[in-house]
C-alpha cells in the first residue's frame, strides 16, 4: 500500500569542552539573516548543538535593542534550536562551526527544569512548559510512525484492506445485507500525525508543509482527514464545543490504480464530494436540496476489545457503537487546497455519549488497535456495492499527552 521512512529525532551533543560561555557585550546573536523558504526548514526532529547558558546571556533583536538575561533568570536551561542545512565543511575538526550558524525560529523548545520560563522577546520563539514541545509549520506525516512490518507495533499506523469494513452490498435495497468492501480504495494512507492544541484548528493543511505530488486529473491528489478531539471533560450541556484537545491528522495519496479498480460510479461521488455539489431529495411533503457531502458516513472499529478491560457498561457501549457505520453531519467541515482536499471531523460537538465515551477510553486506547474509514453512502442501486473512501489501522496510540505530544502553533497563537 504504502511505505514510509523515519527520520532520527536524536539530538547531537557538542561536548562539554567546547561550550563557550557568554557575557555580556560578547558574541551577539545576529538578526541579519535572510528569509529562507519554509521547504528549507529542517523539521524539528533535527535538533543539533545544545548549549548551556552561562552567567550571562546577551541577544540582540530586529528594533536594535539587546537584552541580558542573568544566570538566575534562565538557570537550568537547554535550548534545542534547530538549524538550517549547511555545508558539513563548514564545521572544522574540532567540532566548532566556522561560520555563524542560522538558527531558524521554528525550533523545539524543551526545558529540563520544572519552572515555567519566558527565553525571548519577539515572535520567534514562545513561552513553553518542563515538557511542552511546539512545532510551526511542520513536515505532515513525520510525527506517528509507520509500522515497519506486517505485524503491527505499538505507536504506529499501518495500512488496513477496506474489505475489514462491511458496507452495504449489491442488493442491499432489497436484502438489507452488508458484506464486507471491495478490497480497493481511491486514496491509500501515507503518515499520521497527532499534535496539541489550545483550540480546535479548521483547516490544519494550512499550517502543514504538506509533500509535493502529482496532480490527478480527476480528484485531488491528497486528502486529509484532520480529527478534532476535545480533553477537557464532556459535559451534557456545551456552550461553544471548543476548547482544549488534539488533533489526529492522518493523510493519503490517491491510489496508483485509481482508474483501474474505482468503479465510474464511485469515481463520480467523490467528485460530486469535493466540489461541494447539491442534490434533490424526496420528503414526504416536496423535495428539497441538500448537500451531497452529507452522504460521508465514518468508520470505526475497534479490533481487540478484550484488551482494554471493559467493564460490563462499557461492553454494552462498544458492542453498540462499534463497527457501525455513522454520517458525519453535520459535525464535519471541508477544506479545498492546492492539490489536496481537508475533511475535518468535529469531535468536540458530537454527542454527550460519544464525547463521554472517548473520556472514558482515552487512557485505555494505548491498549487498543483501531481502524478507521470514510465512505460516501449510496443512496441509488446504480451506486451499489459502497466502497472505502480511505482507511488505516492505528496500533496502541497514546492519547494521553504526559509532554510526548508536540503542540502545534498556528496564526491565532502567535
């Protein structure tokens, strides 16, 4: 289905005889350095050079103005900033760079102490907690792994065949009966991410450095599936449906044998889908227009229930919910990009059980193997047997940040 590579997230070490300490008056960090395009930023799992602060640190910032900071303001810290590509030749061999080395201003910040500190003035860096890590703008699909085998490993996404969902078959207007998918999808699953955020973000694509691909000629290239879930407790009655959560963003690419196996049908929904097309429905008084995108119905399962110690209530629940195919509407959202298309899933204005529900599994769903889908729903016997939109199977994620999980940064934070 697909493969994906890892990049390493170790952090290189300058060794402790060659830290330098800074005073004041001395070794300014320059401002004068040239705008770099965002697809030259290394993403933050590149962190190199660590560096204590000493008795003092100076810095001098784009309106002119230095700032020193004592040891006792900034104690204990080490700063993780990630760097720019450069030339290998420039470092000499003992370890210390040759030319002044470019910092970029979406870096990992981490502190080893359990305070809470301000560093810098300015938009380039933020106020972070002992273990908060935020990112800006980063690589998509670089922060859940792939699993590297047919068996599946603990915090990975794997690709899932379609046919593990039952859909509505070729005579279901007739029969009411469900057998399991084509063994095809029009998009395949290339990477995941789960990031942090202090409220929910529409449109995640856009704060993404999303791959370079080829367009298709019929449907976008990518699609995104952005899933908004809320941390803060469920509660029955909810003003605004926003506040604190996650998003599970996982993406795919449109199948090398889209035109092959995607029947002409399907093909057509999916069009009608992403450009956002109305159609008549009959009521029992007159008919009326609705948009097809109320057709996407959503696909969960969960594959190992026994694993995660269900007491008998919450059996009952999963035995009713699971594995049954539910439309999205009208918590959902569509975004069109530049050779993508953005499905965000509004967790957080579900219902109070659903909402409820996931507290109560959140802790739980490290234990558990889940996959998840779209499809778009028939309606008309010509559009029979459904097919899979896009699955993918999640191996033991956990949702519980305890500082593992980077918050991501967007416009209306900064």
């Amino acid at each position: 289905m697909g493969s994906c590579t890892s990049k390493s997230n170790s952090i290189v070490k300058t060794p402790k005889k060659y830290l330098r300490r800074y005073r004041k008056g001395h070794s300014k960090v320059s401002t004068s350095i040239p705008d770099a395009p965002l697809n030259g930023i290394v993403d933050a799992g590149n962190c190199v050079g660590d560096f204590a602060v000493g008795k003092f640190v100076h810095f001098n910032f784009e309106n002119g103005a230095a700032t020193t900071h004592r040891i006792s303001e900034v104690s204990n810290k080490a700063f993780h900033l990630t760097q720019l590509p450069w030339n290998q030749s420039q470092i000499g061999a003992n370890g210390i760079c040759q030319e002044e080395a470019w910092f970029d201003s979406v870096s990992v910040l981490e502190s080893d102490s359990d305070e809470e500190y301000s560093s810098f003035h300015g938009d380039s860096f933020h106020s972070v907690g002992a273990s908060e890590k935020f990112l800006y703008r980063p690589k998509a699909g670089l922060q859940i792994p792939c699993s590297p085998g047919e068996r599946p490993t603990s915090g990975c996404w794997s690709a899932v065949s379609p046919s593990n969902f039952k859909l509505r078959g070729e005579n279901y207007f007739r029969d009411k009966q469900k057998f399991p998918a084509p063994d095809c999808s029009p998009y395949v699953p290339f990477g995941a991410d789960l990031f942090v955020c202090t409220q929910k973000i529409n449109h995640i694509a856009q704060h993404l450095e999303l791959p370079s691909v080829k367009a298709h000629e019929k449907v976008p290239a990518l699609l995104i599936v952005n899933i908004q879930l809320p941390t803060y407790p469920a509660t029955m009655f909810l003003g605004e449906y926003d506040g604190e959560g996650m998003s599970l963003v996982i993406y795919f690419k449109v199948s090398d044998h889209f035109d092959e196996e995607i029947s002409p049908h399907f093909q057509e929904s999916i069009k009608r889908l992403v450009d956002d097309e109305m159609e008549k429905v009959k009521g029992f008084a007159k008919e009326s227009m609705i948009p097809f995108r109320e057709r996407l119905k959503i696909l969960a399962s969960v594959v190992n229930p026994e694993d995660l110690e269900l007491s008998s209530t919450e059996r009952k629940l999963l035995h009713a919910y699971n594995d049954k195919p539910v439309l999205s509407r009208p918590q959902h959202n569509f975004f069109k990009g530049p050779n993508y298309f953005e499905i965000d899933l509004d967790i957080h204005s579900f219902s109070y059980i659903s909402r409820k529900g996931f507290e109560s599994f959140q802790d739980r769903l490290k234990y558990g193997i889940l996959d998840l889908g779209l499809t778009i729903q028939a309606q008309k016997p010509e559009e029979l047997p459904e097919q899979v939109l896009c699955c993918v199977r999640l191996n033991k994620i956990d949702f519980v940040n305890s500082g593992q999980i980077p918050k991501i940064s967007c416009d209306f934070e900064r």
